[in-house]
C-alpha cells in the first residue's frame, strides 16, 4: 500500500541529511584552490568578460548539462550503480522523488555544472538563480504529469514523460534518457526512448 505522506516524510529527512554532506563538500570544493584549478584548464578566458551575463549563464548550463549527461550514464555503470540506485528505489515516482539520492551522488551530479559555471566565470548570485531553476528542473522532471505537448517537447527538453520512462524498470527501455535539460544528448548519442508505452 503507497502512502505518499510516509514516502515524502523519508525522503525529507533522506534529502536534508544528504544536502548538508554536499553543501560541506560543495563549500570546500568552491574554494580559490580549485577555482584556479578550473581556470587554468577550463578557460574561456577575458573574452567572456565582454558577454552578457544570460549568454554566459546559458553556456554555462549546456556545458553542465552536457556533463551531467555523461555522468549520468557513469552512475548507471555496474561500478557506480550501488551509489545511484537509491534514486531509483521510488516505486511511484512523484515530483520530490528527483532529490531522492545518496550523498555520493549528489555530489558527483552536481560537479558538471560546478565546472561549466567556473569556466564562464559565473559569479554566486548568478550560481544561485541557476541553483533555483535546476531544482525547478528537477521538480519538473520528476512530476508526474502527462500534457499534451510533451511528445513534441522531448526532441528538444527533458519532460516528464520522457524522464519517467527512465525511472521504469524495464529491460526494453534500461539505459534510455539520461538527460537533466535538454533531451538532445540522448538524441545524439543514441539513449532517448520516445513512446506512449509507459
């Protein structure tokens, strides 16, 4: 029997404990050490000075996203599967079931963006708009809505329907859209599953 206060009870107290060990983690890794780090290997450097701060933003979030992708993909991997299968213990997934996860992989899922913000030199207050939008993204993905666009939709953004089928625990369709933004990395590298079948 599914009792939906139960299921958000545990995963707020799952997802509080798990956001302060990646917040420490975050707030250590955010230091000038490894800002530099990320500059001298990552860099677009001055010209990105001269950008407007949404075009800047933008990049910053296609290049995270096209790393959260690839990480995505890696979390699946019998090696690191242990660290994200907890994300997908959800037995009916709902909005607030995208923060379900393990504090490894939390952490590990944020690093893409994490670098794409520092290579366009992204400063806090624009890091926190893009931290409230990826958590909206996240809301949204996780929902579980079914509208009348969202076929159209997942040749270009992740949708629920198209996420949802990444949650079902299928054989036909395990190792499908991996995406977080934009469904185009799974376009592209063959993963996007598009059906009305679940």
């Amino acid at each position: 029997d599914f009792n939906r206060f139960d299921t958000l009870k545990f995963d707020l107290i799952v997802i509080s404990i798990s956001s302060l060990f990646v917040l420490f983690i975050l707030d250590l890794l955010l230091n000038e050490t490894f800002i530099k780090f990320v500059h001298s290997i990552f860099s677009f450097g001055e010209i990105i000075n001269s950008w407007p701060a949404w075009l800047r933003l933008l990049i910053a979030l296609i290049i995270g996203d096209f790393g959260y992708y690839l990480v995505h993909r890696f979390l699946h991997l019998p090696i690191m599967w242990n660290s994200h299968k907890f994300h997908h213990s959800t037995i009916n997934i709902y909005w607030f079931s995208g923060l379900r996860t393990s504090f490894l992989n939390s952490l590990i899922i944020r690093i893409p963006y994490l670098i794409g913000f520092q290579m366009l030199e992204i400063n806090n207050e624009e890091i926190a708009i893009a931290g409230i939008l990826l958590l909206s993204i996240n809301f949204w993905i996780h929902a579980n809505l079914n509208f009348k666009y969202d076929k159209f939709l997942s040749y270009i953004f992740i949708t629920p329907k198209f996420h949802r089928i990444h949650h079902v625990n299928d054989q036909k369709v395990s190792g499908s859209n991996f995406g977080n933004i934009f469904s185009i990395w799974d376009h592209l590298f063959k993963t996007a599953i598009i059906s009305d079948e679940w």
